[in-house]
C-alpha cells in the first residue's frame, strides 16, 4: 500500500495542475442517463446482441494472503439488480454504461467525479469515503461486488474474500485491469464483461468504439511528435521538502497505459515499493507524478517546497517544472478515466 494515499493504493502528480472539483456523496439509487457503453467480446471488441441468461463470465479469486490467483468463472441466472461498488471508479465506469439504477451502494469516494456522470453519482448512496469492510458490504444484501482486487480480501478494510461472498450466493467481479500483467486491453475487457453481465452490450460496444478513438487519437500524435523516450516517476511522500517515490513497478495497466504516450516507468524493474531520495535523484526521471485527494496534503505548498529546494535543483523533474499532479481517482481508478490523464499529459509534454 501507498502512504500517501491511506490505504488506497499509488499516488501520481502533474506539473500544470489538473484539479477537478470534489464529487458530491448522494444517497439513494440512481438511474444513469444512458450514456455510452461498452462490452468486450473474444478479447476486447465489443458486442451488441443480447445477452441470454445464464450467462458465464471469467474471472479470478484470491488465496486470503492475495499472493496466489486463481481461475473463477461467475455465472449470472439474470442481471444483477442490487451491485456494491468498492471504488469510485468502479461506480463511474457502471454509470456510463447507464447501470446507476442497479447501484446500492459505493465506497472509496474520495476524488473527482467525471463530469458526464456527475449528477447521476450525486444521487448513489455513498458508504464511505475509505474502503468498505465485509460488515457493510453483506449488509446492502448485494447481488453482485464490483471493484479491484486487493478489496476482496479478510481484513478490516476488504469486503471479504471471493470464496466467501460466493458461498453467501453473492457473485463477485474483479476487473481484470487490477490484476497482475494487465495491460489496457483489459479495461476494454471489462467493459465487454459488465455489457454482458447487464445486458447492456450495446452501450458498452459504443463506448468502446469512443474509447479506441481517443486512444487512437493519442498514439497518432504521439507518432507525429516523436522524441526521445521520457521517464516518470510517482511520487510517495514529501517531508519537509524531501521527498521519496512509490516505484510501480506492479501497476502494469497504468505502466501500459502511459506507453501510449511513449513515457517509461523509471522504476520498473525495482525490487523493492519505496524508493529512497538517493536513489530518486541519481535515476534522474524527466517528470514526477503525484495525486491528490480529499483530506490529503496540500500538493501544491508540497510542490512548490520541491521547486524550492536546491539540492534537488540538478533533477531534470525539478528544473524543468515537471511535477505533475492528477486526481487521485482520475489517475488510480483503474477505469476508463486513465485517458484523460493521457490527454492533459499530451498537451503539457
């Protein structure tokens, strides 16, 4: 787990600042504006014939340490009716496949919210800004948990273990884009999924095709601007002027992600989650990134006390302003949302 970010998981920053206004907690369900949608098929296509109950999708299930996974396929006899949501961005992507009806209930709300599902979130009953435990999970009698991996897990904070919540009758789904080896193919896979799940395979087929146009919009650019290769790291703590960096080198969909834009983890092959201020500077990386998030420390004091300090004056990051600062959510959701980050990193590289 990331300092930073509490229990939450990585922090990222950007130089120019794209703060988004804090999301609004709401309380009863809501029914999404049908807005786009996707579904993947055979890999990550996207489907838009019915879906015809029972319906089985793959999936995982974790040993109770989450070191071992494990193929676990979850069968649906209909489309779930009542869904807890671990994250944010897990709600967001559901929303956008127009499924805000189905929501009883989300957790981990603690950044901004897309701005195209807004209103919709604004009237979800919000659980809990941090993570929500099993107690609260089973007691919205859920059909369905929707959310990352490491949530499902026998601990204060996690929302109990696959096995669990599958005797109980509850089917479970983890988004492939947090497990490990994901690359961004897999989040056009959970779209594909959850349109089959719900039914919604149109909407998800249509927000596929929306999704693969950005990207491919992306990687147009980035062939028609090609330079030298940059390097980037996260930044994890900033003490006094001193900071530490969170290396990454486990977050494969998000390392994939920023290779659309033909940027480099610096730290991918390290050995070890911390990486100490020593090590930071001699890797050298041409930009740093950062997050924030409600409750969190004031990035921008913390980023200026960074430009501040001389001894870091030699880095590249630091010399040419790159500390860029995201939305914790926006960044760390691992949903649909990474490519507005990839979009206000292009225009500011």
């Amino acid at each position: 787990m990331h300092s930073l970010v509490r229990n939450r998981g990585i922090p990222f920053c950007m130089a120019g600042i794209f703060l988004l206004a804090l999301g609004c907690s709401g309380k009863g369900r809501n029914a999404a504006s049908p807005a786009q949608g996707s579904s993947p098929a055979a890999a990550v296509s996207g489907t838009r014939s019915g879906t015809v109950y029972p319906v089985t999708v793959p999936n995982y299930a974790l040993s109770l340490d989450g070191s071992v996974w494990r193929d676990q396929d979850q069968t649906f006899d209909a489309a779930p009716e009542r869904v807890v949501v671990l994250t944010q961005g897990g709600a967001e992507l559901l929303l956008r496949l127009g499924l805000g009806d189905w929501i009883v209930g989300v957790g981990a709300v603690s950044g901004s919210v897309d701005l195209e599902v807004a209103e919709a979130f604004s009237k979800l009953t919000v659980f809990s800004e941090n993570y929500i435990g099993k107690e609260i999970v089973l007691g919205a009698q859920p059909d369905l948990v929707l959310g990352r991996a490491p949530l499902f897990a026998e601990a204060d904070w996690g929302a109990g273990s696959v096995d669990e919540l599958n005797r109980y009758g509850i089917r479970t789904y983890i988004q492939n884009t947090s497990r490990p080896g994901a690359i961004i193919e897999d989040l056009y896979r959970d779209i594909t999924e959850l349109g089959q799940i719900f039914d919604a395979g149109e909407r998800a087929a249509i927000f596929i095709e929306e999704l693969r146009e950005r990207e491919g919009g992306l990687r147009a650019a980035v062939a028609a601007n090609r330079g030298p290769a940059l390097s980037y790291a996260y930044l994890n703590r900033i003490v006094d002027g001193v900071p530490n960096a969170y290396a990454g080198n486990k977050d494969t969909f998000l390392a994939s992600a920023m290779e659309i834009l033909g940027l480099v983890n610096v730290f991918r092959d390290a050995q070890r989650d911390i990486i100490d201020l020593e090590t930071l500077i001699a890797a050298d990386p041409d930009m740093l990134l950062w997050f924030s998030y409600a409750g969190g420390p004031d990035v921008l004091h913390l980023r200026d006390e960074l430009y501040a300090n001389a001894a870091l004056g030699g880095m590249k990051s630091i010399a040419n302003r790159r500390i860029y600062i995201f939305d914790y959510n926006e960044f760390w959701g691992y949903s649909y949302r990474i490519f507005s980050v990839l979009e206000k990193l292009a225009a500011n590289l």
